[in-house]
C-alpha cells in the first residue's frame, strides 16, 4: 500500500455522535408524529453525523464519472463493442447521456475522467486526461492490472476527492463508464460476498440466454485462476478489477477522509464500495447508497455493505444516475432537519 493511500485511510474520522444524537432529538420535536417521516428522518440524522452539525449545505456537489476499458471483452461478455466507451465519454463531454441530463436537473457538476480508456482520443477541455494504462488485461487469462497501476488508479481517486473537497464540494457522488465493467464488478463481488459467480454476474449490456452464461464462465475462470483472498483487497482489485473501479475506491476513501458523504450509484459503484471498505473499515460510515440497481450482483454487495438503498427503480445504466437521482432526498432532509418547525416554536400541541 502506498503512503498515499495509507494516509487518507489514517484521516477518515467516525460521524460525530453528538451531532447525530441531537439531529435525532430535533426531529423528534418536529411538528409530526414521531418517526412519521420514516427513512428521510433516519437520512437527516445520518448527514447531521457525517458533517458534525445540524445545519448543513448539501450544495455544490459533484458526480464523478470515472471511464476505462477492460480486456474482458474479449471473451465476448458485453452486448457492446469496446469502442463504445471513448464514444461516451465524448457524449458526456457533450452533454447528451443520461448522466449529464439528470446531473443539470439536480444542479450537480459532473467530472468526466479517463482513468483507462483504450482509444487514442484528444479529450475536449473538460475531460480530465489521467489515463494510467489503456484499459485493463484479460482478468480470466492474467491479472487485469498490476499492482502498481491499482495503487495509482486508487489514489487517483484520493486525489480528486481531496481536490472537489477543496473546492467545496458538499456531497460527491460515484459514476462510471466501462464496457465490460460488470464483469470485473461481478468477480470482485463474489470474492467479497463469498457468493458463487452465477448468483452476482448479470446482464450488463444486455446479455442474456448463452451469452449470459458464457459471462458467468468467464468470471468462474477468472476466480479459478487467480484464487483472489477478500483479506488482500488491493492485490484482489490488481486480479479482477477495473482503473475506474480502483479509481472510484479510492474516490470513496478521500471523500470519507474529507468528511463528506458518498453517494453511491449502482453495481460498479457497490464493488467499488467493497474495496474500499475493506481497506478502511470507517469509510463505510460515509457511504449512502443511491439505489439498488436491477443487476443481480448489486443486492449482494449492498447487503453485505449493510446499506438500504434510497430508490429501487429497476435501474442499470450506470454513469452515476442512480446517485445523481438520489440527491433530492438529501435536499430533503436536510431542509427538514434544518427549516421545519418544532412543536415549541410553532405553539402546536404534542400528542397525547
């Protein structure tokens, strides 16, 4: 582990207990029946924690949308041609994904990144050019990175958490771009769930019938080979991984660090979360799941994070929709927490 990675995983601090009891107080003086508010209460309490304070901003924030390749391909598990990936990034770069659309409905900056991709491109400006490796080997013939290209993909995303940190991001949310990246998401997952490939490997792009079961062949292989330990996550991540998915691991590490609240987006996102929650345990206590993504693997990792989604909408995009569409429900419970009035100050009786 590097010296990099070792010091943000030391600065990650335990949400403040006291903020959160008081947040739990507050609402229970609301002008409402108690717990009437259901999970929104429990979620104002929780950022009350996370940021030490009752009165809190949840604006600006930013979706990160980090995008490599993935040698996978090659045994032909996604729907889509590799190249699709550098073409998206253009589209995002233009404004036109789904990504960008839901990112300027939610007042949400959105930060393109190539950690990885494959084609030879000139970026336009507001692409961010880090490409460590131009995508990843083969994970069922090799390892997909070496260590060290894990270790800079990590803290990669360390730095770039410190730096929207810096630049007063409130909330950072995690997005990805990756053909063949549910493959990768599917092998870290069965390592750290200890679920059986066919039970977390889904249909990505779109796979189905025998495309589907080659997908699970090529992640059964991929465990075979490579035998990864959940107890090594870094040299699992090296094996089985993805640059954008060691990318955002490391971006969920430096947002704990920086005290803020990571908002997780889907399946690539909850293998991200397993990585690095079991390089720094604490970051765990910063992590909000945005939604729970129709991928079948997502439940797993979501179940061993024990976190319970915001939203269940039968997504499987990816880009970072579900935690950009999660974002609202953080406004709200902010704004309860922080403008509705208490039965003293709005001279309305208690309940008997």
């Amino acid at each position: 582990m590097t010296a990099e990675i070792a010091a943000a995983i030391a600065a990650i601090r335990l949400p403040d207990a006291e903020a959160a009891r008081r947040a739990a107080q507050a609402m229970d003086e609301k002008t409402k029946p108690l717990g009437s508010l259901g999970r929104l209460e429990a979620l104002a309490v929780r950022l009350a924690g996370i940021y030490g304070a009752l009165d809190f901003a949840t604006e600006p924030r930013a979706v990160v949308v980090m995008a490599a390749d993935h040698g996978v391909v090659r045994q032909g598990v996604s729907a889509y041609p590799p190249e699709v990936t550098a073409q998206m990034v253009l589209n995002f770069a233009a404004g036109g994904a789904a990504i960008n659309v839901l990112a300027r409905s939610a007042r949400v900056e959105t930060v393109v990144v190539d950690v990885g991709v494959a084609t030879d491109r000139t970026w336009p400006a507001n692409v961010r050019a880090m490409r460590i490796a131009r995508g990843t080997a083969d994970l069922s013939a090799e390892p997909a990175m070496t260590l060290a290209e894990t270790e800079a993909a990590v803290g990669l995303g360390i730095r770039l958490a410190r730096e929207l940190s810096d630049r007063g991001m409130r909330v950072l949310a995690t997005g990805e771009m990756g053909i063949g990246n549910t493959t990768a998401a599917a092998a870290l997952t069965a390592v750290f769930t200890g679920r059986p490939a066919a039970e977390v490997t889904g249909q990505g792009t779109g796979v189905a019938g025998e495309a589907l079961q080659r997908k699970i062949a090529v992640v059964e292989r991929a465990l075979v080979r490579h035998a990864p330990d959940p107890a090594a996550p870094l040299a699992t991540l090296s094996a089985v991984g993805g640059l954008e998915i060691a990318a955002l691991a490391g971006l969920i590490i430096g947002g704990a660090a920086a005290g803020l609240p990571v908002v997780l987006d889907g399946f690539i996102a909850g293998a991200a979360a397993l990585v690095a929650t079991m390089l720094a345990p604490a970051a765990k206590d910063h992590l909000i799941a945005g939604h729970r993504s129709a991928e079948r693997g997502h439940r797993a990792a979501l179940d061993r994070l024990a976190l319970a989604p915001l939203l269940d909408l039968d997504l499987r995009l990816g880009e970072g929709t579900g935690a950009v569409l999660a974002l609202p429900l953080l406004d709200a419970a902010a704004r309860i927490l922080g403008e509705m009035a208490s039965f003293a100050s709005a001279g309305v009786s208690r309940e008997r």
